[in-house]
C-alpha cells in the first residue's frame, strides 16, 4: 500500500441550523482501500459523503485529496470549475436511485458515453465502443445500448448507474446506498460485481449503507456513525464479531438472522 | 405617427436594450438577461426580435422583415407594417438594398454586407434546454463551459438515426467559448453565421434574452471527428430560378402528389428570375408564386 493516503478527512462538521449533521469526523482513506459507514437513518452518513463529494459545504473542516497533478489539495477551497473537474474524472458518485444519477431520457450508450464527452471525447465510433465495453462489464447485453434506461429494471439501472460512473475510470467512487431497494437476488450480484470491478480497477470506495451485510462483503475498514459522531472505527471483521461500543453491539445483534 | 414614440418603444426602454446589445456584442455567444416589454404581439411571433429592431433602428434606415426567407407571409407584412407605422422608416424587401433585416428562422442567400444589422427571432436561446430543464444549472454550465451534454445530444441522434439529425437550430459554438442556439434556422444557414462582415443580433422576447455576434466572428457548429457537420438541403434545384445552391421549400401543388421545390428566400428567387434564371417549372411561375403565399 502506498504510504501516501488518497483522501484525507480532517474534522468535517456540518450544522443544520443547531442542530448537528456530522461533528468532527477524521479519518484517512489509501489507494485500493474500500471504507463503510454504518449508521441509522438520521445518523449524518449521507451528510459526511454529501461534505466529501463536494455537493454539501461543510462548516468546518478539509478534505485533502492526492491529486494527480498537484499532490494533495483541500478540495473544499478547489474553485468550482476544478472540483466539478474532479468529479467528472478522478471521482464518482452512486446514487441510490439509479433514477438520480441518470439521465432517464437518453439511451444507455449515451449515459455511458456522457463523462467521456465531458472530458473532450470527440470521435462517436470510439464512443460507442467504449460504451458497450463498459455495459458488458456490468452484464448488460450488448444490443440494449440504444435503450433508455427507463425501459431497464431497477438492478440493471443501478449497473448502467455504475458503468456510466466508471467510465472515465476514477480513482475514488463515492456510494451512496448502492443495492438499497434492490431484491437480495439481485443485490447479491450487484454485490459480486462490485467487488470485482474495485479489486480490478484498483479503486478506493468510500460505501455508506446500513446494510452491515453490504459493508462485510465490500469493506476494508468500517466506521460507524452515531447522531452525528463517530462511535467506533477498525477493521471491518474486527468491529463486525467484535464490536465495543454499545450502540455498534446493538446494531450488530439487530441483524435478522434468516 | 405623433401617437407613438419613434419605434414603438420609449427612450428609457431602448436604451436599456441597447446597453443589453452592447454587452452581448462584448462577450458574444452569451446570453444577456434584459428586461423584456409587452409588445402588441402575442410571444411566439417575434417580440424579441422586434425589440432589438426598435432599439437598433434610426430614421435613415431602411428596413426588410422575412419570415423562414419570405418577404410576403403574415408575419413579415405585420412587423414591416409596424414599423411603417411607428418609425416611418424606409422599407424594402431587396436584401442588398436594406440597412437592418429582421428574419425570422433563415439568413438571406445573398452575403450581407458590413454595414447592414441582422436580426433574429429566438423562441428559444437556450441550447442545452432540453438536455437540463433548470435555468440555475444550464447558467453554470455555461459559465464553467462544461458542454458534454450537447454532444449526449448528438451522440443519440446518431445512434437513433445513423446521422446527425438535427436539422435546424443545430448547436454552435462562438470564438472557441459558448455554446449557443442559433435560433431555428436550417443547419444550412449555419456556415453563414460564421465570418459575417454584418452584426447578428439574436432577441428572444419571451425569455427575456439578447445575445449576438460581432462581425467576423468563429461560429463553429458542433460535430464528432468521424461524424462530421454537414449542411444539408433538398437535393434538388429551385424549379421557378433553378437555383442549385439555396436553400428550398418543398411546396404541395395538388392532391395527385405533385410537389415543386422553391427558394425559401422570396428576393434572391425574384432576383435570379429577373437576371434570366428560368427553372424547370417557371411558366407556372406566377401562379406558383401565389400558391406558396
């Protein structure tokens, strides 16, 4: 592992008003490294990933990003252009409604072929190559290209979702719920897939979920989140089979067993 | 004409709109918010375009109207009348001959020249409409020059139809900077836009927009590498001036489907048949005339 981290979270706070969204979170992430946050809902996961993905501006706090260029920046004080640069690059979101993060109107290859466009791809054969590279990838059959998503079920939206994120391959994808509202069957390959295109690719994740099972099979390091703070951190087994703090105790025991 | 102030609008008004057409002429492609007036026609029928022309116009002008290339249909008459009425300005349905021309959906065939002002009718300026509804996104776009949707755009005409098959208000980009609408002019136009010695304004009443190009401006029309621009029109000649290389309408002339192609721009058709030009079709030419009016 590379000694230096990807990302570097130093003491993001976030208010609503006064009441608190996430207090004082830190932690570092390393290249190939996949990290889950748990919590309930209203425990300020998706607050914490809003602050790092850019979209949220926190009260307090930096994120120092390794960028390819210029080493680690604080991507809270990047200029807008630079930071939505980033994201259409060296970043991706997954949003737990395929439907958020897709344009429903356009086909397949076009989703897929937008971030590439994006970034000055101008030449339609190589576009569209890429794209049914990528939509096979993510098993979605070659002659479904030219559907729009709309005509898709929920679990291959949230693979074209994938494929279209992955595209411009990034070196940090950002998941928000991923398989949240998917049917296990589904999930589970949803799941499998995932874990193959980070081994493979190499890409740092950073997962929230409440779905411990998710966070089992995808992640290296877990975090779990409380109103707002974070109650404990290790390895994700560690924390798992052996959990310290009560509320991690009684989260780890409300899981239905089957 | 003592009822109205010269061009309908008052000074205060004009002014506003000018100092809108001077910034859009500073940044060209941009659009420029101004603050657009009732006129005593409905949106849709060229309220902004008549605004620029009342803000642009002075009493030694002379004036031509064209609406999708022809000097004679309801709308070209009205605004001409219009401005007849409230600026008593000169007016003239030769393109040569006119100081300012307001078109609606066409650019003359014949080059303009450097001191003439063309004024366009926009329904709608913004390109990426379509592709993101909100105004508050499209303005960052634009302003962070991010313009990977306008290529979604034709990427999936491509892959619905084997070609780029947008036609008219086809995507342009201005100085290597904005991407901008060229009002719904026929992809065949776009060439022109581009290294016109004449000033292009753009006016869009209903959306409160005024954009426009400075003379000799770079207007490139977007395109992929291995799909590239192409300004196409009806393969066919003009059949009252045989013209081959303007831009025709297609023209039903009864019910046992028989067709005629015209120019869609009535005064170079005019000025050719003067000069001699005589199409396939040209001694129906008058009643022809008549049947596209």
């Amino acid at each position: 592992m590379s000694p230096q981290p990807l990302l570097q979270v130093r003491d993001i706070t976030r208010f609503y008003g006064t009441r608190i969204g996430c207090r004082d979170v830190s932690f570092d992430l390393y290249p190939g490294e996949v990290m889950g946050i748990v919590g309930e809902s209203g425990s300020g996961k998706s607050t914490l990933l809003g602050c790092l993905a850019g979209q949220l501006a926190p009260d307090a706090g930096e994120v120092l990003f390794d960028t390819r260029t210029d080493g680690p920046r604080d991507t809270l004080k990047m200029s807008e252009p630079e930071r939505r640069m980033l994201s259409r690059t060296d970043w991706a979101f997954v949003h737990q409604h395929a439907r958020d993060g897709l344009r429903m109107g356009v086909s397949a290859g076009g989703n897929v072929g937008e971030r590439l466009m994006a970034v000055g791809a101008r030449h339609y054969g190589d576009i569209r190559d890429q794209a049914v590279d990528w939509l096979g990838r993510v098993e979605i059959p070659a002659d479904r290209v030219d559907d729009r998503p709309t005509a898709f079920s929920g679990g291959m939206q949230q693979r074209l979702q994938i494929a279209r994120n992955l595209v411009t391959g990034p070196r940090l994808v950002f998941m928000d719920e991923p398989t949240g509202g998917l049917d296990v069957s589904v999930q589970a390959r949803l799941l499998d897939l995932l874990r193959g295109l980070v081994r493979e690719m190499g890409l740092s994740a950073i997962i929230v979920t409440h779905d411990l099972a998710v966070v089992r099979l995808l992640a290296d390091r877990l975090m779990v989140m409380k109103d707002g703070h974070v109650v404990e951190t290790g390895l994700t087994d560690q924390v798992l089979d052996d959990p310290q703090h009560g509320y991690t105790q009684l989260l780890v025991s409300s899981v239905l067993q089957v | 004409m003592t009822e109205y102030n010269f061009a309908y609008l008052d000074e205060q008004t004009k002014r506003m709109i000018r100092r809108a057409i001077l910034k859009g002429l500073a940044v060209p492609g941009y659009q420029v918010p101004f603050a657009s007036r009732e006129m005593p026609m409905p949106y849709g029928w060229g309220t902004g375009g008549v605004q620029v022309s009342a803000a642009t116009l002075v009493p030694e002008d002379r004036f031509k109207v064209i609406d999708q290339g022809a000097d004679d249909t309801t709308n070209a008459v009205s605004i001409r009348k219009f401005f007849e009425r409230t600026a008593g300005v000169e007016t003239t349905e030769h393109t040569a001959e006119a100081s300012v021309i307001q078109t609606r959906h066409r650019i003359p065939e014949t080059p303009l020249s450097e001191d003439q002002i063309l004024v366009y009718q926009v329904p709608i300026p913004e390109p990426l409409r379509f592709l993101e509804p909100r105004e508050t996104e499209t303005r960052k776009m634009h302003s962070l020059e991010e313009y990977g949707l306008m290529h979604v755009k034709l990427y999936e005409d491509i892959s619905q139809h084997g070609a780029i098959a947008t036609s008219y208000a086809y995507p342009v980009k201005v100085e290597g900077r904005y991407v901008m609408d060229p009002s719904p002019i026929p992809k065949f136009d776009n060439p022109k836009l581009s290294d016109c010695p004449a000033i292009q304004l753009f006016g869009a009443g209903r959306e409160q927009r005024i954009y426009a190009l400075p003379p000799y401006t770079r207007v490139v029309s977007l395109d992929f590498e291995d799909y590239p621009f192409e300004a196409s029109k009806a393969d066919h000649a003009c059949d009252l001036c045989g013209a081959g290389d303007s831009y025709l309408d297609e023209v039903i002339t009864d019910d046992q489907g028989g067709r005629i192609f015209v120019c869609s721009d009535t005064d170079y058709c005019r000025g050719r048949r003067e000069a001699g030009h005589v199409g396939t079709q040209a001694q129906d030419a008058p009643m022809m005339t008549e049947a596209r009016a």
